[in-house]
C-alpha cells in the first residue's frame, strides 16, 4: 500500500513516522531543535525552523491523525493536481507561514503538522465539497463535514480544558485554511461569485480576458491525457464547465 502512494504523500507520511520516532528516542533533539520560535530565527538565524516546526509530533494519535488525512484526502489531490505543483505549494505555504510567525510582533510557538492536513485538507475540500469519503471502509463522511471538524479540532489546545483565542493558537489553522484557499482559488476559480470578482480585478489591471477553445476531449487519448485537459478545463472555466460524462469520468479514473 504504502509502495503505490504518490511522491509527496509517502515523502510526507514517511517524515511524519521517522520524526515521531526520533521525538520519541531523543527528545531533546526534536524538541529544542524543531520549532518555530521567533527570537530564535532571527536574531538567533536558525533559518532551519522555517521548515522543521510542521514535524514535531509529539503524540501517537496526533501522527497517526496527520498520516491518515494525507492518505484520505492527499493521494486523491496529488493525482489531480500533480506531484510538482502540489509540493511547490506546500513548500511556499509552510515558508511563508514561518516567515510570518517571525515577523509578527508578539514572538509565537509554532511547532506540529496543522499546516500539513490542513493544506490537503482544505485543497481537496475545495474541489469536492460534497465528495463522500469512505474512512476504512465503515461509514462515509462529506469532505466538508471532516474539514470543519479537523479545523474545530486543530484550534482546540489539547493540554487545556479551555478555548485558547490567543494568536499563538488560532495563527497556524487560520493561516493554513485561509491561504491554501487562495491558492486552489486563483488557480480553479471553481465559484462564480470568485470567478467574477476575479475577473473584474484582472480588467481593472488591464487584462484583457481572452476567450480560449476548450480541448477536445475523447476516449481514444490516454487517461492520464483526458486528465490533464479536464485539469486545464477546469483551471480556465471552473469545475461547472464539466459535462456530466467528464465529471464521471474524473471522478472514476482518480478515485481511490
């Protein structure tokens, strides 16, 4: 199982085990040397902790949480988006989260891989809202059922008994949701009211809007062909510009 994952979500899965076990055999390696605190990256210029601190995992549900997320709902994503753009992106939004953290002028902790689930989380949520995930082959959920109950579960503190408002809690989910939706917007404009607002901000800069063929789309090409031209469809028109046939046809050859 774990030999067929594509690039990115074994990569992920794979570091999300090995640094639970190194947390787990040296402490104190993981713990003072993961994550983010500002006064430490600058001026102390440990520019490391921009990228370690989405793999401290401190506790066995907590990784065993985060690895079953990015097997349910990463595998799908990547093979949609493909392997490069999707690291790419969550290369940018884990730096940029970072950089953010240190900038902010009250020094916050962060350290733990919400950035991570809730980046596949929310991507893949944004283009199937309404997808009913099978979790083990039990019961099925809506995707955005389980996105909003990850994301009420990632701003609760799990050493406290009580909500936590403050920013050192509530930036990383916030952040994490908030970006990735821009991201997957910008690119899919999968919403009319986004579309259009869209739109308009391109013609107030000038951009001329040009009307583009869309690919011609048969049974005769490969799969992995029809994929891509849906994907360049969708990219330019949205997901409601699939027909019924193309809707169905994705849906069968990325599904799980």
């Amino acid at each position: 199982m774990i030999r067929n994952l594509p690039p990115l979500c074994k990569t992920l899965i794979f570091a999300i085990a090995g640094f639970f076990l190194l947390d787990l055999f040296a402490p104190k390696v993981t713990g003072i040397g993961l994550p983010l605190y500002s006064p430490m990256v600058y001026p102390g210029m440990q520019l490391w902790r921009i990228v370690t601190y989405p793999f401290l995992v401190q506790s066995l549900i907590s990784a065993l949480g985060t690895c079953a997320l990015i097997f349910f709902f990463g595998v799908e994503l990547e093979t949609i988006v493909h392997t490069r753009r999707l690291s790419i992106w969550l290369v940018a939004v884990i730096i940029l989260g970072g950089i953010l953290a240190v900038i902010l002028p009250t020094p916050i902790l962060l350290a733990g891989p919400q950035v991570i689930y809730l980046f596949l989380l929310t991507g893949f949520t944004y283009l199937w809202p309404k997808r009913e995930v099978s979790l083990f082959g039990m019961f099925s959920i809506k995707s955005w059922i389980i996105a909003l109950v990850v994301f009420f579960l990632s701003i609760i503190p799990m050493n406290s008994a009580r909500m936590d408002f403050s920013i050192s809690n509530l930036f990383l989910p916030f952040y994490s949701v908030l970006v990735t939706l821009i991201l997957f917007h910008v690119t899919y404009r999968q919403y009319a009211f986004g579309k259009s607002l869209l739109d308009s901000l391109a013609g107030m800069v000038g951009k001329k809007q040009t009307k583009q063929s869309s690919p011609s789309w048969d049974n005769s090409q490969s799969v992995d062909r029809q994929i891509d031209m849906l994907l360049e469809k969708i990219s330019r028109s949205g997901m409601d510009s699939l027909s019924a046939k193309e809707r169905e046809f994705l849906y069968k050859n990325t599904k799980k």
